[in-house]
C-alpha cells in the first residue's frame, strides 16, 4: 500500500501528538462564556421581570397585550385575565400575552381622546 500518502503520515503521527491539556479548554470555554453574558443572561432578566410583573396585575390595572391591546383587567384567574376593551367589550387573554402594564389614567385619557375624535 505504498502509493497511499497517508500510510508514511499516520506512521509519524503518533510520535508528534500532544495532549492539548489545559490549554485546549480555554478557547471553547471562552466562547460559552461571551455566548452566556450576550444572549442567555439578558434573556433570562428579562423572563424574571415579565414573570414578576404579571404576578403583580391586580383588577383596575392598566395593561398592553403583545398584540397591541390596550385594557383595564375586570376579572383575574390564575391563567387568564379578562380585559375591558370598551363600553360592554371584554376579552379573555392568557396572562403570558400582557407585555407591559400601563400609567393609571392612560385608558381614560384614551377614551377621551377618541371620543373628542368622534365628535369631530
């Protein structure tokens, strides 16, 4: 088998082979760790805050959805929450879809504001 190349290499590679030790860990223990502090942890925070902040919605609350609906909560469960959208207009949505709980009065001063506009 002599007109294969790689039968003289592997003959020699034992010979020069070197266990990378220690050092052949700091490279991919350096890319877990950017990897880590630039995506995992930020997202992690932000997990903490959302779950905190729905844990704190109580009735009478002012909050956005993540479709973009703007309420007051009427009713609370453990796993919905039911919003007042309009006059008589309520929607059952799950707590995980409130993306951000709003000023006191924004509502209000939402309704004014479009009921000036129809006025109009």
């Amino acid at each position: 088998m002599g007109f294969f190349i790689a039968d003289a290499l592997a003959q020699a590679a034992p010979q020069a082979q070197q266990q990378p030790g220690w050092a052949g860990l700091v490279l991919p223990l350096a890319i877990f760790a950017f990897f880590y502090f630039l995506f995992i942890w930020p997202q992690q925070r932000r997990a903490k805050e959302h779950k905190k902040m729905v844990a704190s919605i109580g009735k009478g609350t002012e909050v956005i959805t993540n479709g973009g609906i703007l309420g007051r909560v009427v009713e609370l469960d453990e796993s919905f929450v039911v919003l007042e959208v309009a006059d008589g207009i309520h929607l059952q949505v799950q707590r995980n879809a409130i993306a951000s709980v709003l000023p006191k009065g924004t509502f209000k001063a939402l309704k004014k504001k479009i009921a000036q506009v129809e006025k109009s």
